[in-house]
C-alpha cells in the first residue's frame, strides 16, 4: 500500500513537465536559489511600476469601475452659495408648511410632487444624480421647469452619504419623499447593478442618514405595483402576497420594502412606502408604453402589443400623474413623527403600505386605440407574445386603504389623461420635429 502511495508521489502533477536530475539534491538548491533572486527581482520592479502609476494618477482615490458608479466621482457640491440656494429653496413659506427633501426630484413623479409642494408653500430641495437611463435632456428640461418655480435640485447621488449628511446638517428636514431609483423592468436584464445601487444601496445609505438625523425626518418612499409579481388574485390589495417577483427591478422594491421594515424597527424611523400603479402624463418616462407608442405611431413604425398565452389580454391600471401626486400629498400629510434621535429609537413609529392605483385596468390594445385618435394615426400594430422578461399580464390595484387613510380618490381616467399628455408631448417635441428621446 505505502509502497503505491510513494510512487503515486513521484508522478508530476504536470505530466511532461518534470524531468528527473542526476544529482536532484544539490542541483535544487541551485535553483531554489537562483528562483528566489529573479522572484525578489521581479516583485521590486512590479511595486516600483504601481507606486509610480500611483503617484502620476491624477485621482488618488480609484472609484470601481461600474458606471452606475460614475456618479459618485463627478459631482461638485458644497460652498456658501451652495449652501446659500440650498437653504433658501427648502425655506417653508406657508404656516404649518413642511420642509421636505426629494429625491429623484428630475425624474417624473419627482417633478410633480416638487411643483405641488412648492405650490402650497412647502419647502422642497431636489436631489437627482440625472443618470442617463433615458434622455438626461428631459431630465434637464425638468430641472429648468422646477428652477423657475424656486426647487434647486443638488445634483448628487443618494449612495454618497457625505453629501446627504452636509444637507440635513444644512436643513433639518421635516420630511423626505423618496422617488430616486432605478425604474423600468426590462433594463435589469442589461443592467442589472444599477437596480441594486439605486434602489438597495441607495435606499441604505439614505436610510442611515435619516436615523442618524436629529430630529429624525417622516419618510414617504416609492415601492411599485410590481411586488405583486405572480400574484393572481384580482384586485391587488396590500394583505395580497408579495413573494413572487416577476423581475429584478420588483425584487428590489420588495427588498426595500423589507429594509424599510427593519429600519422602523431599531430606528424608529416613520416610514411610508406608495406602491404606484403604471403612472402616465405630461413630463413622463420615455422607457414606458404610452411614450413610445405615441413617438413610434408619429413616425409611423410599428408597435409591439403583447398578449399572453390563449390570446389573453395585458392590461395595466394607469395611474393618471395628478392622482398620483394628490398621494404623495395625503401620505406626506398623514405621516407621523419619527420616534428616534440620533441613531436611537424611542418609542414605536409608524410604518405603512399603500396602493395608489386608478382600479380600472385597460387593456394596451385600448391605449392604442385611445392614441391612435387623438393622435389621428393609424397605429401599426405588431401582435407578439408576452416575454417573460419581467412584464406581468396584469396590474389592478385594490385602493380602499389608501381611500380609507389618505383620502385618495383617483379622478382621470386614460382617455382624459391622455389627451393631457398628447397635447404636451406635441407642444414639447415641437410636432415631432424635435427627436423623442
Ligand atoms: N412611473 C411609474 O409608473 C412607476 C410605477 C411604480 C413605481 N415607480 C417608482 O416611482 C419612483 C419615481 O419614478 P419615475 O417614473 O419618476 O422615474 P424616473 O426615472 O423618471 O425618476 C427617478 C429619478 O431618480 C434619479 N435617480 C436614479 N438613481 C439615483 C441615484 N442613485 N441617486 C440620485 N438620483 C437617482 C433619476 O435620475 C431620475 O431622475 C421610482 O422609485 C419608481 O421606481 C414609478
């Protein structure tokens, strides 16, 4: 037995490779050696290039490479003008008003919520790190459209914990309204690190600053009707399971929703969380149906319309963007205190789910129809199967407890809100003439 396990120890472990010396002993030494001396060789001329690519870097502070990354290293904050228009666009000016930090303040839904509590006299800073998702030019352009109405929106990102420290030490917000993220279902299968930066880092790290504030602000943030992923049972409603993510992008809104959970645990942080039911109007998001459809029927190309298996019908519950926002409103309104200061919770906070829907689902086949004539173009349909890729055949949201405890009472419906956003997607693209993004 030993006598085969010794000579199982002399076949080289790569064969061909390994040539028996004469004298083994003494020739090893030699070049154990002589390998030492070029190993030593080598390791001092390999530190001496990475010291010297170290010292001539312009930047001594490698950020990783991911691009969803990128914005961490490029924006420029802080100074006393910053600090200046910072305090003076959070500034209530209405008895009672509410200071509230908004992020994703660029994106769609952040533009509403931001113009309305501006409107009432609440005070309102954006945040928005205007990632190149979609068309950063209607990111700007709503920007342009706050900026005249008195939002300054940092440009920053909510994982850089530095600057949202600076901005509570600046403003000691009363309430945080929640809207950056990374949107959209397909696109996780392209990008898939963006979901978990934005909408898990990204929700950590203003998490931990909201904790760590003092006073602790109410926090209203925007999960999706897409937690409902597989879920069958019609309408949604919020008792309904939410295990069964039909992508990544819902798998994250449910991974916050679970973070959120466990933040108003140790915290006592108030948290609120909408989950919004397919919103659409005017300043909408290019990546969603009823955007492209009206870009592609303008310019006469063919538009893809699912059906699932059976030739069943996909319909969405669309969610027209002022019912959305009168929402965000109620939610911002109703929320009560965080109960902690400085990292410590002191008593149990509130911690609430929403659905904001409009509880009338409408097959696409229907939106088209409904663009087609308002529109006065004939679309041209293109009938394809439903790929799993992360759409659902379905949303209907079941809303009495937002009826119930916010208020809320959806009033548009997909026809008048469309004509809404048709007449502001022809006056913003100038008749088409200027390219949709
Ligand atoms: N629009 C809908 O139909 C819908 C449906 C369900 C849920 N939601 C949720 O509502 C919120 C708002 O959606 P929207 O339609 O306005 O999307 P949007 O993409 O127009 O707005 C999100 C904004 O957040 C910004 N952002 C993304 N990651 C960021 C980061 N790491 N740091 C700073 N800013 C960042 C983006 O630049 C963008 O301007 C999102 O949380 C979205 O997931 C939207």
């Amino acid at each position: 037995m030993s006598k085969q396990m010794s000579h199982l120890d002399d076949i080289p472990s790569t064969p061909g490779k390994f040539k028996m010396e004469k004298s083994p002993f003494v020739h090893n030494r030699l070049r154990w050696h002589s390998s030492l001396a070029k190993l030593t060789f080598w390791s001092c001329i390999f530190l001496g290039l990475i010291l010297i690519f170290f010292f001539r870097s312009p930047s001594s502070n490698p950020l990783p490479q991911d691009p969803s990354r990128r914005s961490l290293r490029t924006y420029n904050w802080g100074g006393p003008a910053w600090e200046k228009r910072v305090r003076s666009s959070a500034r209530v000016r209405s008895h009672n008003g509410i200071s509230v930090l908004v992020t994703g303040a660029a994106g769609f839904v952040g533009t509403h919520v931001s113009a309305a509590l501006k409107r009432r006299g609440d005070g309102v800073l954006g945040l928005d790190n205007f990632n190149d998702y979609y068309d950063p030019s209607l990111k700007r352009a709503r920007q342009a459209l706050l900026e005249r109405s008195g939002v300054f929106i940092v440009e920053g990102d909510i994982n850089d914990s530095a600057l949202l420290r600076k901005l509570f030490e600046v403003v000691a917000f009363t309430h945080v309204m929640h809207l950056a993220a990374q949107a959209g279902v397909r696109y996780a299968m392209e990008n898939p690190g963006s979901y978990v930066h934005s909408n898990i880092a990204g929700l950590v790290s203003l998490l931990e600053v909201c904790k760590s504030a003092n006073p602790q602000p109410a926090i209203v943030w925007a999960s999706s009707s897409s937690v409902y992923g597989l879920n069958t049972k019609v309408p949604f409603s919020e008792k309904d399971r939410t295990d069964q993510p039909a992508s990544l992008y819902a798998a994250t809104k449910k991974a916050g929703e679970e973070i959120a959970h466990t933040y108003n645990h140790i915290y006592g942080l108030s948290l609120t969380g909408l989950r919004f039911f397919t919103v659409y109007g005017p300043w909408g998001r290019p990546d969603m149906a009823y955007f492209f459809f009206t870009r592609d029927i303008l310019k006469g190309k063919s538009i893809p319309i699912f059906e699932a298996a059976n030739h069943g019908t996909v319909a969405r519950d669309f969610t027209y963007i002022d019912d959305i926002v009168k929402g965000c409103l109620a939610a911002l309104d109703t929320a009560e205190k965080s109960t902690g200061s400085g990292g410590k919770k002191k008593g149990p906070a509130q911690l609430r789910v929403y659905n904001l829907g409009n509880t009338s689902p409408v097959p696409v086949s229907d939106l088209v129809s409904i663009l087609e004539r308002l529109l006065k173009v004939n679309a041209k349909r293109d009938i394809m199967k439903l790929p799993r890729n992360g759409d659902v055949q379905f949303t209907h949201a079941n809303i009495s407890l937002a009826q119930r405890e916010l208020g809320y009472k959806p009033s548009t419906d997909l026809q008048t809100g469309l004509k809404k956003f048709v007449r502001w997607y022809l006056s913003y693209y100038n008749g088409g003439k200027k390219a949709a993004g």
